[in-house]
C-alpha cells in the first residue's frame, strides 16, 4: 500500500506542526539563533481603535537616520494611527516606491529593517521604500468583522487607497511603484496586485504560499491568523463564502497578466550561516528547535510556490522563479532573496 501523504496534505502538516508549537519567548529574543517568521505565541494584544478617527492623513514625520523617517498616518479605514518607515532613495529624485511587506508578527518596526537588513540593502539604490509595521496575522486584507485578537484591519485598503497618496507625494515619487513580502507577506503581496491590476508594475513573493480557496490555501490561511489568536470566520466568513475565492491569487492569477513577477523559495535545508549562528547561540537545544521549525515552513512554502508557478505556465503568464536548494524560513534567509528579487523589480521600475 502507499502511504505517501498528498503533496497538499504534507505541506498542511509540516506547517501546522510548526505553529502549534508554542515558543520560549527568550528563545526569540536571543539575536544569535535564526529567527522563524512564525511561531510567536499565540497571545495578542489587538491594536486600539479610536472611533473618532475618521479622516485619513498625515499625523507627523519622526526622522530616525539620515534616510530614514518614520511616518504617524491616522487611518479612517482602521480606526488608529498606523506607523510606516521609509528609507529614501539614492542620488537626486524623483523615484519609484516600493513598498516592502512584513511576515505574520507585524512588529512595531518592520522586521526587514530589524532583522533583514533591508536598510543597509537599499541604501545606495535608487528606490524610496516603504516599509508597514503591526498587521500581526491580518493577512494584510479587509476583514469582514472586529476580531478580538487581532483588532479591525482594514489593511487592503490602507495599503491600495490611503497610504500611497500620503507617502508617494510627500515623497514626490515617479509615479511608479512595486510591491513585495515574504512569508504571509508574499501571499498579501501577490493578492493585492491581482486585485487591483496595473497598481504595480511589479511583484515579488518570497517563501509565500499564494492560494486560500483550495483545502491547502484555507489551511495555510486559518493556521497563519489562529497561530496569533485570530477567528479566521472575522477574516472572510466561513469557507462557503466567495471572499475566500476572491483573494485567491491562483485563481485571480490571469489577472497578472502584464506584471513583472518573481518567486522564490528554499528547500528548508540550512545554510552555513543557519548552522553557524546555531552554533554560536547561547542554547543550541532551543535555536535547533526554532531551525526544525524553519525547515518545516519552508518546505511548505517551496511546495506551494511550485503550485503557484505551475499555475503561471499554465497560463503562458512570464515569472522569473527561483529555488534555493539550502535555505529555512528564516530572516538570515530571507535576507539573501532580496538581491535576487531586487533584480527583477528594478528592471521594471526602470531602474
């Protein structure tokens, strides 16, 4: 008899083995173990809601380095004040934006400047970025209702209609812009550009999983928001409803059409980096737990790019995809897509 599980159901397992798990919360704050984009846990306090905020603006600017500021938005769409980091571009302006996702934490800063080194990246590129924090386990979607974790997140829309005329005129962008994220932020990255065509000229997604209608994509979906203490029926009600099929980027993917698009993932082996901070942790038995953790996520991750790509060629539909043969989910590994993906993001910003 064969008892090899369905491709589908083995990434479900490895995924929901992963963030059951609950972890050590000094584990997390040790910077020499790799640090997992999920499994926090899974206590959140949810963001606070002012109902007096109504209109959308620009509250302040709070310089934090020479290129670097930190922008205090008010949001009408979510009832609170959002904070955003931009990183500003090299050499004379205008440029393009790109607007960088964060994974399923939602740290008060973007963990691409905390962790992925994002700033020491772009600093000499010809690009603005702009960098969102909190959206922990939101999905970066519009939700149906309050949740009483997660708070209102109207995220779809802060991103798509009130943040880009705020931050492109202060920044007196070119008027092009690109969107990418890793890990939930992949699958938010991909979902927003094929519903709203010709907003970005580009996308990528790194170590993302890309569906949500299919028993695979709800899986992932429901895992991602319970894992931080969502109700994923807040999110887009139950799976009968069409919402779930809405933000569903393999079956919006002809939507995509005329996008540049790169992927990427790893195999969940790691790294010589991976095993060199293992070892240099100050305890190995937690930083191989988190690394076992790393392994799982992105193998489930590079099975559902593998899905998400297949989809494309179906559809005669160009990417550029790339596969690491080592590589966790993991931010020392996600830090080494970013160059890869910057090449294919640039080309089409014009850069």
């Amino acid at each position: 008899m064969n008892r090899r599980l369905p491709q589908s159901a083995a990434v479900i397992l490895t995924i929901a083995a992963v963030a059951a798990v609950p972890v050590v919360a000094e584990v997390r704050a040790q910077p020499d173990i790799p640090v997992l984009d999920q499994g926090a846990p899974a206590t959140t306090t949810p963001p606070p809601y002012d109902p007096k905020m109504t209109r959308t603006g620009l509250l302040r600017t709070e310089p934090v380095g020479p290129r670097r500021e930190r922008l205090h938005i008010a949001s009408a769409a979510m009832r609170r004040e959002i904070t955003v980091d931009v990183l500003r571009g090299s050499g004379d302006g205008p440029h393009p934006v790109l607007y960088l996702l964060d994974g399923v934490d939602g740290d008060p800063t973007s963990a691409w400047i905390t962790k992925g080194r994002a700033a020491e990246f772009f600093a000499d590129k010809p690009v603005d970025v702009v960098l969102t924090s909190g959206g922990t386990g939101s999905m970066y979607s519009d939700w149906l209702r309050h949740d009483t974790a997660l708070g209102l997140n109207r995220w779809e829309t802060f991103l798509t209609e009130e943040l880009p005329p705020i931050v492109e005129s202060l920044l007196r962008s070119n008027g092009k812009r690109a969107i990418a994220g890793v890990s939930m932020g992949a699958q938010a990255a991909m979902m927003l550009t094929q519903r709203h065509p010709g907003l970005y000229g580009a996308v990528a997604g790194m170590s993302g999983c890309y569906s949500t209608a299919d028993p695979l994509g709800h899986a992932v979906t429901t895992i991602t928001v319970a894992s931080r203490g969502g109700n994923v029926e807040n999110l887009w009600g139950p799976p009968s409803s069409p919402e779930w099929a809405a933000h569903d980027s393999l079956l919006g993917a002809e939507k995509l059409r005329g996008t540049a698009i790169y992927l990427s993932a790893s195999s969940g082996a790691p790294t010589t980096a991976d095993l060199i901070a293992i070892a240099n942790s100050s305890s190995i038995v937690d930083a191989l737990a988190m690394a076992g953790g790393g392994t799982a996520l992105e193998a489930g991750a590079r099975q559902c790019t593998e899905r998400f790509a297949a989809r494309l060629t179906e559809l005669e539909i160009p990417a550029t995809v790339e596969y690491s043969p080592q590589g966790m989910h993991t931010w020392p590994d996600f830090e080494a897509q970013l160059p890869r993906a910057w090449e294919v993001l640039a080309k089409a910003l014009g850069l």
